[in-house]
C-alpha cells in the first residue's frame, strides 16, 4: 500500500516543537489524512498512525504532552491564541492526528 502525501500547515510554535522531537500529535478542526499518510516539515517526512475524532477537553487532560506542550494549561492557551475568536471550548469537537518520523533511508512515494 503506497501512502497518500497530504499537507498539514504549522505556525513557528509547532515547527520548533516538531525540531525539538518534542511534538508527536497535532489537534485540528478538520481531518487532514488517515493513518499511514505522510507529509513533511521541518526538512523531514512524518507518517499518521493515528487519527481520532475527540473534543479539546480530552486532548488537554490526556494528549498536552503529545501535542508539545509542557502543561495542559500550555495547551490551552496555545489553542486560544491560534482560535482567538471562538478561544478554547472544552467540548469542541476536533481531530487528533499522531504522527512520528520516517526513518530517513528506504522511503519511497
């Protein structure tokens, strides 16, 4: 099975975390791929083995850590800086999407 190379944008807060190794999962609005979809950042490719659909309560309490953050208050004040019309509403619906690098040798598109 061939993975299907989908694009997910992140601010410079992401990209630094996603440098650092620190960053494994990212939340959105829409669903940006499936489990087994690749895309790059930060000069590498990373591949979704995940995706779920959960609300931003749950990605708080269980996945801050996940998403880069050093606290679940980080977390939220992170969302509400990027959604500053609607902020951080705890039983949002959202798309989690985890993801993990490619090892850099024998990866074919």
């Amino acid at each position: 099975m061939r993975s299907t190379v989908v694009e997910i944008p992140f601010n410079e807060w992401s990209r630094e975390r996603l440098r650092r190794g620190v960053k494994r999962a990212t939340s959105r609005r829409k669903r940006y791929g499936d489990p087994g979809d690749m895309f790059r950042a930060v000069g590498r490719w990373w591949i979704l083995t995940e995706v779920r659909r959960v609300t931003l309560r749950e990605v708080r309490d269980r996945w801050w850590k996940a998403e880069g953050c050093e606290s679940p208050e980080e977390f939220e004040e992170v969302w509400a800086s990027i959604h500053p019309r609607r902020g951080f509403v705890p039983n949002q619906k959202v798309w989690i999407h985890f993801f993990e690098p490619v090892p850099t040798r024998g990866v074919r598109l």
